[in-house]
C-alpha cells in the first residue's frame, strides 16, 4: 500500500526570515502565504514545549512543491553548520531547475551569494552548480542543455 499520494514541500529553520524569504523570492519563488504558530498543534507536532515560528511558504510559478521556511522566535534557534559541505550527514541542499544558470548565479552573487565549488555539466544534460544561500543552506541550481 503506497502512503505517499504526492511530494509537497521542503521545510527550512532559519535565524532571518526576511533575508531568506529574499533570496529565494529572488531565484522566483514566489510567497504563497505567511503566518506565525504557536500553540498545542505547533508543541506536538516539533516536540517542543512552548514553540512560536513565523513561517512562510513559496512555491514555484505555476505550483509545484514547495519550500517551507521558518523562524522559531521561542525557543531560541539552535545554530546548525553554517559551513556544512555536501557530504556532511542530514539534509544538504534544495534543487531548482532554471531557465538560465549563468543569470541565475549572477543575480544571487549580487546579493553577496557565491558558487560552493564550480559550475559542472553531466554527460550534455544538464550544467549544475551548488550555491551557498542565506545562513548556510546549499542550493543546487541546475539548466538542462539541449
């Protein structure tokens, strides 16, 4: 029996909603809501005791799966590894397939956001290059060639 009936989102701890809401908007991502929780449902659901996040939700032009961030303003955040490489264990990065790789690393570097290692293409496929976004995250920004 299949569980899953599809794949909605992708959810990130952030210490700075705003800067992080920025540069995903920036990619094109665009805001489907916002909202802050608290209370018995947010408590249970984290397994925190007192837990209040802002959140907001972003989904790709036309929908799609989404992208989940959040703030916890109670209890504190707990500091992850801000400069955690692709190997290390746990979640390492968020894909998204763009129209032009070159302008979309451009635009990001503007923002002060660099490449993690260098732009690569795979067997004329696809070009690919890993970006280090706001507190850390890496973003796999990929371009099909063809």
């Amino acid at each position: 029996m299949a569980h899953v009936q599809r794949f909605d989102h992708v959810g990130i701890t952030v210490a700075d909603l705003a800067s992080a809401t920025a540069f995903f908007v920036t990619l094109g991502m665009e805001v489907e809501g916002t909202g802050s929780v608290q209370g018995e449902f947010v408590e249970t659901v984290c397994g925190i005791p007192g837990a209040h996040c802002e959140i907001v939700m972003l989904r790709p032009p036309g929908g799609g799966s989404g992208l989940e961030l959040s703030s916890f303003i109670t209890p504190d955040h707990v500091p992850g590894s801000p400069a955690a490489m692709a190997n290390e264990l746990g979640l390492r990065n968020v894909s998204f397939e763009v129209a032009d790789l070159q302008a979309a690393i451009y635009e990001v570097a503007a923002d002060g956001y660099g490449l993690i290692g260098g732009i690569g293409e795979y067997e004329n496929s696809v070009r690919m290059a890993y970006v280090r976004g706001p507190e850390g995250i890496i973003v796999s920004l990929f371009e099909r060639v063809g």
